[in-house]
C-alpha cells in the first residue's frame, strides 16, 4: 500500500524556514537589541573560590568616567534570593534544606566567578573599567573542588553551618531485594567512574536588557530563554511583584541544551537597575563569562556492580553515585541525578535494585540540566557496566544485551523505579544496528588495521530514555486577514527548527503552503502560559496541540467558507489556501472568509493535548573506531544509528537533531572536560583549555529509525532532542576501550579519552 505524504504535512522532508535569515545574517538575537539611550552592565565576580570579604570603598567606581551605578549586595537586598524547590525525598521521608544563590554576594563568595558587585556605565568598557576601582577585602578559605573530594574526613566546608558537604541523600530500589539477588548470584562485574564535568558553549552566550515602562508601571526583559513564561514567575517573585507586572520577550536563540532555561543573576540586576536609573540597560556576557558562570553539566562520581548467574542473566544491580551540585542549589540541580536514577535499568528486565545518590556541594560553578539532563549519566553508567558484563561472562557485547532485553512480550512494563515502559522492540533496533555497521565482518577489518599497526575497536550502546514529560502545551492559531495563519505556543526555539516543524503539523490540517504559517514564540504577553522547552517536549506536546488547534480552525473554516457558498460544510475542502466545495470550482479564499467572520473567535483555533506518561524513545548505536598506539589519537571510521522515535515528524529537522546530539557525547567521551585546580581556580576558562569537536572530528553517520508508535503520545510521538547525546557518550567510551582491551587487555579508561589519555594507558599496560 503506497502512504501519501502531504507537501507539508508531517512526515514530509521540508527544508527549515528559518534558515535564510539566519545563515544570511539576518537573525535577531538579544546582543542585537539596542534601545535608544541604553545603558550597560558589568558584573564584578570574585577571583577567589572560598573567602568572607569585606567592600571597602566604591566611590572610585561611582565617579569614574560615564559611570551611572553601582551595585553591591546591601543595595540589592531587597531582592529575593534565585531558589530550587527540585529537592526529592530523602529516605527518611524529609526534604534537604536548600542553599540558594543571593543575587548578589553579601559577605562570601563560594566559587571562582560569584557575583560581588554590578556596575552600570554608557559602555561595557567603562563598566569594566570602574568595577576594577571597587576596593575589596576577600579573607580566604581553603576550597574543596573535587567531587570525590568533597565527603572526605576534614575536607573543608562549602557550608560551615551544615557540618558536612552533603547536600542530599536519595534511594531508589529496594535495598533487601538487591542485597538478595547478589547474595544468589554466581558472576558479577563492576565499575568505578567518573562522569566527567561539561561547560555547555552554546553559540551565543547570554544576554539581557532590562528596562522600566513607567507608562505601564512594569519591567519588561529581553533575553535569550529556553521558555519566557517561566522566567516571568520566577523572576517576578525575586522582583516582589506580580507576574503581570513583567514583559519578558526571546528573540532568535542560539542553542540553548538545557542551562539557557535558567534564571541567572544578571536577569534582575539589569531590571533593578533601569528602573532605579529610568533608563534600559544592556547586560552582555563573553564566553570567559560561560565557562565561569553558566550551569555546567554531569560531573558524578559513579560505583556500580551488577549480580549475574552463570549464563549472563542480569539479578540485580547496585549503584553508589555522587553527584557534584557546586556551590549553590541551582533551579532543577537536585532533580536532574533523581530523574537519571530513574532510569537506572534501561532496556534490560533487572528485577532488583538498590540505588544510593548523595549530593555534595563544592566551590565550583552550580550544575543543572545538560542536553538529556540526568538520561545520559543513566546510560552511560548501564551501557559501559554492561561491556564489563559481557567480559566477565565471556560473550559479545551484543549477546549479553540480547539475553537481558525487556522483551516485546513483556509490555506496557514497570521498572523498579517505577518508569511505565508502553512499548519496546529492542532486539530489533539492535539487529538492524548490527547489520547496517558490519558487526560480523569486524574481524576482517580489524585484521587490516593490525597490519597497518593501529588498534581497532567497536562499541555499541542500546539506550532508553525518558522525556516528553507528563504534562501539556497548549497551541493557538490565528487566521490573519490576509489569508495567513500564526500559530502561538508557549515553547521556545533553541535552534531545533520549530518554526518549520510547527507549521508542519498546521498545514496538514488546512491544506495551506507552510510560508503562509508563521509561529510565534517567546512573548508573555501574546500567551498567558506556556511550558518552554526542555526534556524533548516541545513536538510530541506542542506538535500534536498545534495539530489539534488546526482541525479546529480548519472546520471553523469550512462553516465560514459554507455560508459564503451556499453549501453544507461537509462538501468543503481545503486547498492551498483557499475553500471550495468539493468537486467543483467554487471557491472562496482565506483573506476573504476572513473578512466574513462575523465573531473574531471564529478565526481562532485551540488546541491542548495533555498527556499522562512521558514517552521513551530508544535505540541502537554502534561506533567503530581506530587508535594510533604511538599517539594516542583516536579516530571514528563508522558510526551507526538506529533508533526508535515512535514517528517522524521531519525526517531532515530529525537527522540533525540527532547528529548534533552525537556530537555533544562524542565531544563528552574524547576530549571535552572542566577542570578545577585545587585552590578552585577554573583551569578550562577558554576555548585554549577546553577541547571542542570541529568539523575534522564528525563521522559519517548511517542513521536509520525502526519506528514503534508510542501509545502514550496521541500522534505515536516519543521525542528525539536529546537522544543522540544519550547513545553517543557510551558507544564512543566503548568502542575505544573494545580496542583498548583487544589489543592490551584494559578494561576502563577515564573520560575524556584524550590522545594523551589513551597513549598513557597503552604504555602502562606494555610496562606490566
């Protein structure tokens, strides 16, 4: 049976119509919003990572040249306190208290770039140049930077009136019933890690204007967001105002992963100060700025063992995690190692579970949410214990997944931790994976690159995921007088393609060309809510409410286009714009049944889609690579994707979703890692120090999906943002240590596996 796809509709390969203006340099980001007479903002951070300090003197800083006001934390007291209220559970049935970030500091700071002062001048350079002339007293305190670090005996204390690190402690499982499965099994394989820290370098760091309308007696903030409906409540609260009393508007957004759904410090501050000086002020930061300030991402400390019997059968699996928070609670910190432990067992039936996570505080940059948020910590945690697995039992990486896999018979299924798995054909995503790569034909491969004197490996990752959070985001759709539709959703392009997918949904219900839709994002004023975007949520929410909103105008249409012709709505179709009675050449078109409505609510279609389970999208990747045992360098010949995204909205917006996320965790397996000093000095403050993938270092990618419609989702929808990031990071780690453990027998290598980190490894194993 041959499927028809719509021009536009979804399924359809439509190019994004957003790119003309952005690779053409017409895009409008925060940093190029200049209102007339605006003002700029520089914020003075602390040098120190641990000190009590004292301000002495600001008067230098108030009257230097073009200087309008400066900021310290006595003047901003007033201000509320950026807080978390993600804290779980503990066992004992309690929350932990949190410790919240003071917009700016009153008598310590906590970590290498801390807020102290907020200087406002007629440029950043004189902002800078006069914060320099603030006169500070810092009274140091030795700092604790490592995450391991951080519980040890006498380690000194981020918190001195906590009397320890600690910030929390969660349990998942069952301790009892882990404890017996161990105590029954017969093999058993473990591994001791640590998931590296990430800065996250999105292409465009932050931003924000603040101004005071007086004529409105509110603020209005423009900046870069992952969603403008949060930032109006939280940052109203630290305002002490009502959320009506604050516009906040996003315009073009380069990339945000997750930290660009923040509220930073430099939000309030630019507010507080244009309404103190009647004037908009401009806050801009430079990438030094990111790396020191901007949540970062992972950092765990991880101890896992799983309980298998004699033929590889997974018993139980037992984890000890440590999760690095940073200095202070920032907004979703404490959830995001929770949410990851949730997923602790993956695609495999593992029946006993006992799941240990302590969150330590440390004099480092807050962490959060980073592209997957907590999901792949999970599954790099599983996939990399899993190939430990299979060497202690004795069989391939791909049989020991295959002997484990929640099987299709076994669904809706319910993990230990309570994730609701509505279906899963795991073997299949991985047999096809399998086939695509050359699994079978490795040997051959790998023969050719021991006589040209390199060392081969392949690796694979079968990863689930869970996103598309229950919950909604409610769409709504205008039709213009001039025959074109706006759609507005309360999500937020980061760079996904929204403006393309959206409209996808929305022309396939009113059969109109997708340049005459346009969706409008990133204004509280134009919405009264909305949910933002994060956790791959934005599609199989908003695409299937945007769906919903355009059969509801649609056949408001059709009743207007009916009265127009004389004829029963039934016999009206929608054609490229206009509406005509089926089978014949009268027509009417939309700019005209416009002006027929006789109520403006007749132009208006709604639609909420609310959904009860998060989906869970899940796959296959397999990575193959080469090492140069007299270097070290690592390079990835094959890399292949199969994955299970329920339906595909857009197959070109899908592929680069997926192939940017790859990148992100190949970047985190080989050469992306922040590094803090002992005395809590930022060693990786710059691009010199912190190693990005370029160009040189992306694959070839065979990316193939093997669908299974989600029966949560209403449309089949399971999300993709965040799922090649999930794959990625495990199936590269692996595929190097395969190679690493052929050739030299090494079992574990630390990420990243940089050049110098493999070479070292090689050199030590020859010397044993």
């Amino acid at each position: 049976m041959t499927v028809f796809t719509p021009k536009f509709g979804m399924g359809a390969s439509v190019l994004r119509v957003e790119d003309s203006a952005f690779i053409t340099g017409r895009g409008r980001y925060t940093d190029d919003i200049a209102p007339q007479a605006v003002l700029h903002g520089y914020v003075l951070r602390s040098p120190v990572a641990n000190a009590s300090f004292r301000i002495t003197s600001v008067e230098a800083a108030k009257s230097a040249p073009g200087v309008h006001l400066v900021l310290t934390g006595e003047d901003t007291s007033h201000l509320s306190d950026l807080k978390s209220g993600a804290m779980q559970k503990q066992p004992d049935g309690s929350r932990a208290p949190t410790r919240d970030t003071p917009i700016l500091c009153r008598d310590r700071v906590r970590y290498v770039g801390d807020a102290v002062a907020f200087v406002v001048a007629d440029s950043r350079a004189l902002a800078q140049d006069a914060a320099e002339l603030i006169e500070i007293d810092y009274d140091d305190d030795e700092p604790v930077a490592g995450t391991a670090e951080a519980l040890a005996d006498g380690a000194p204390l981020v918190w001195p009136e906590l009397e320890s690190n600690r910030a929390f402690l969660y349990q998942l499982g069952e301790p009892a019933k882990a404890e017996a499965a161990f105590g029954k099994a017969s093999k058993f394989a473990k591994v001791l890690f640590h998931n590296n820290r990430l800065v996250c370098n999105y292409m465009e760091p932050r931003a924000a204007i603040g101004e005071w309308r007086a004529d409105e007696d509110r603020y209005q903030l423009t900046t870069g967001s992952q969603g403008v409906h949060s930032m109006q409540r939280i940052i109203s609260g630290v305002l002490g105002v009502e959320p009506s009393k604050l516009h906040v508007i996003t315009p073009d957004v380069g990339g945000g992963f997750g930290p660009k759904t923040f509220v930073y410090r430099e939000y309030p501050l630019v507010l507080e100060a244009a309404k103190r000086l009647g004037k908009p002020v401009k806050w801009t930061g430079d990438r030094s700025e990111h790396f020191m300030t901007d949540a970062q991402g992972r950092d765990n400390v991880v101890d896992a063992e799983m309980a298998m019997d004699d033929n590889g059968r997974f018993l139980g699996l037992r984890v000890k995690l440590i999760a690095n928070l940073g200095a202070y609670i920032s907004q979703y910190g404490p959830f995001i190692p929770f949410v990851g432990a949730t997923m602790s067992t993956g695609v495999y039936d593992i029946q006993a579970l006992d799941v240990s996570i302590t969150g330590v505080y440390t004099n480092t940059c807050p962490v959060d949410a980073y592209r997957g948020a907590g999901r792949p910590e999970a599954a790099l945690l599983l996939e990399k214990l899993v190939d430990e697995c299979a060497r202690v039992i004795g069989v391939g990486p791909d049989e020991i997944r295959r002997r484990n896999f929640i099987r299709p018979e076994q669904f809706p299924y319910t993990t230990q931790t309570g994730r609701k798995y509505d279906v899963g054909e795991f073997a299949g995503h991985l047999d096809l994976a399998l086939e695509r790569s050359g699994w079978n034909d490795f040997g051959a491969r790998l023969a050719q690159s021991t006589a040209n004197g390199k060392l081969r490996g392949i690796g694979l990752a079968s990863y689930i995921e869970a996103c598309a959070f229950a919950g909604s985001e409610a769409a709504n759709l205008r039709l213009n007088g001039d025959g074109t539709v706006t759609l507005f959703i309360g999500t937020q392009s980061n760079g996904q393609g929204h403006a393309t997918a959206y409209a996808q949904f929305v022309s396939e219900k009113l059969n109109l060309p997708i340049e005459k839709i346009t969706v409008r994002q990133g204004d509280t004023d134009e919405l009264a809510k909305g949910g933002g975007t994060g956790g791959s949520r934005s599609i199989p929410l908003g695409g299937v409410s945007a769906s919903r909103a355009g059969e509801d105008l649609a056949e408001k249409i059709r009743k207007i286009a009916a009265d127009e012709l004389e004829a029963a709505a039934a016999d009206i179709e929608l054609v490229d714009g206009t509406a005509r009675i089926v089978g014949t050449d009268r027509s009417v078109d939309f700019a005209a049944i416009a002006k027929a409505a006789k109520n403006p609510e007749d132009l208006k279609g709604f639609g909420e889609f609310v959904q009860d389970e998060a989906t869970y999208p899940n796959g296959t990747h397999v990575c193959e690579v080469e090492v140069d045992p007299e270097t070290g360098h690592v390079e990835i010949l094959n890399y292949t994707i199969v994955d299970d995204f329920g339906a595909t909205v857009n197959p070109i917006l899908l592929a680069g979703q997926v192939h940017g996320g790859i990148m992100q965790g190949i970047g985190q397996a080989m050469m992306e890692n922040t590094v803090y000093s002992e005395d809590g000095q930022l060693v990786t403050a710059s691009f010199m120090d912190y190693a990005m993938p370029r160009a040189e270092d992306v694959p070839f990618f065979d990316f193939q999906t093997r669908n299974v419609p989600s029966t949560t989702n209403a449309m089949g929808i399971k999300g993709a943002g965040e799922a090649g990031t999930i794959g990625g990071t495990p199936a590269a780690l692996n595929a190097i240590t395969d190679a690493l453990y052929r050739a030299h027998g090494i079992r574990h290598i630390e990420m990243p596996a940089s050049p110098m980190r493999v070479w070292q490894a090689i050199q030590e194993a020859a010397a044993a």
